[in-house]
C-alpha cells in the first residue's frame, strides 16, 4: 500500500464516527438538500458506482430516489464503509432491491486513481465530496471515464469558491476556524480539519473543474452551483 492511500485510508477512519454528525451539524442539513439535489440531475440507471462512497450518504438518497438498481462504491477507508453498510441495513426503503436476497450496495476497498474494474462497466458514475482529496484529480477523472458505459453520466458534487464577497469572508471564516476547531474539538482529531479546509481551498472549480473532465475524455461538461457558489454539481457524458 502507498503511503498516499495509508494517509488518506487512516484519516477517514478516525474522523469516520464523527463524520455524519459534524457534516450535517455545520452545513444545518445543507449537505442533504446538496445530495437530494446531486440525485435529481442524474439520469436513472441500473448500475451505478459511487466514487469515494464515504458512509453512503449519496448513495442512499439515489436508491431511495430509484435512480440506481444497484450500487458499487469504493473507498480507502475501511471506517468510512462500515459505518455506510450499517447505515443501509438500518434504512429497510433504501436496502431494497427488486431482486429478494440481493443487496443493493457493494462496497469495495479501491483506490479512485486506479480501479479493479473493466472498460465500460457502470451505467453511471458518482462522486460527493471525494475528488478534492485525490492527489491526482486527472488520473481519477480518466477511471471513472474507462469504467463509464457510453452514453452514460458522471455526476460530480464538490465544494466550490464562491464569487460573492461577503459569502466569501464567511466561507474563509468557516472553513479556517470553525470547521477545524469544532472538528477537533468533536472528533478529538488534530490535524483532520485543518487537512479538509486546506484541500477545500487549494482545489479548482467551475470552468476549471470542466477543462479537467473534457481532458479526461467526456462530453456536454456543464455545472451548477448551489448555495451561492459554496457547492457545485458537474455533469457530464461520455
Ligand atoms: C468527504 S468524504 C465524502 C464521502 C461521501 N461521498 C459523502 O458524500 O459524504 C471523502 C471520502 O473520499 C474517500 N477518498 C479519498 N481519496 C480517495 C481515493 N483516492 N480513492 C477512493 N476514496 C477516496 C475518503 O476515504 C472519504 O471517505
């Protein structure tokens, strides 16, 4: 194992039981509205691969929203996937299939960068807040093209940069002090939160984020933002 995926994998763990609460506690729910929306744009598909899948947040509002059969999402952290799988057996509308004894979701340990899976083997691709953390967005943009059916869609929720001053000075504000103190003050994590707001400002977004997925290869790369540019959702075809 890399010491890359070793870093990425063990921070997830540890911030993983505090995760879900402190996402949703500091966005007021925003993130679910984020997720919902991320859900409404994407096309229904049959089988659908979830990208840095996390605890399962957005893969659990596309099954409740039938717009995937079935979910593949990968992950460097083991902690993170634990705790996603007990949420769906804890969430019978969203664990259900059409097939009885089939499970809906399968999680698989596997980096974003280099995926265990054939050309062409998804009807759909997602990824919620994940490809922030790759240390080669590139390389992650080009595997979830190779594993991408033709014709179908990738649908990307990232944080973004927002143009307005004032909602600029809060966002700094949030995610330099607040995010990182009431992060380390709830998941008693030190470094954690002070990594997330760096990654969150270092990373491209809008027009840029676009240049990167035509380069990997899609098509009708388009972006909306949400919560005045705080979020933005990508889409995009192959
Ligand atoms: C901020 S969480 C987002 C989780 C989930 N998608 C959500 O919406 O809440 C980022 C996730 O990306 C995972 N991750 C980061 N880099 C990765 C990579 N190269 N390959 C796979 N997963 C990765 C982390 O382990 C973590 O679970």
């Amino acid at each position: 194992m890399t010491d890359e995926k070793q870093h990425i994998g063990s921070l997830f763990d540890r911030i993983a039981p505090t995760y879900d609460g402190l996402n949703h506690g500091l966005s007021l729910n925003i993130d679910r509205l984020w997720r919902r929306k991320t859900v409404a744009l994407m096309p229904p598909a049959e089988h659908v691969l979830d990208v840095a899948i996390g605890t399962a947040d957005l893969t659990i509002a596309m099954l409740r929203a039938g717009k995937a059969q079935r979910v593949t999402g990968i992950d460097l952290s083991r902690e993170m996937m634990r705790i996603g799988e007990e949420k769906l057996t804890h969430k019978q509308s969203a664990a259900q299939t059409s097939t009885p004894g089939a499970k809906p979701v399968n999680f698989v340990y596997a980096n974003a960068q280099s995926m265990p899976f054939d050309d062409a083997s998804f009807d759909g691709v997602t990824c919620a807040f994940g490809c922030r953390n790759f240390s080669d967005l590139d390389a992650g943009l080009r595997e979830m093209y190779r594993v991408l059916r033709p014709g179908g869609q990738v649908t990307i929720l990232e944080f973004s940069y927002p143009s307005n001053k004032l909602i600029r000075w809060g966002y700094d504000l949030y995610f330099s002090h607040v995010l990182p103190l009431v992060g380390r003050l709830v998941s008693h994590d030190k470094t954690a939160y002070t990594y997330l707001n760096k990654s969150v400002k270092s990373f491209c977004w809008g027009e840029d984020f676009l240049r990167h997925l035509t380069q990997a290869g899609f098509q009708d790369a388009r972006f909306e933002t949400l919560t005045f540019g705080i979020a933005t959702i990508y889409i995009a075809k192959k």
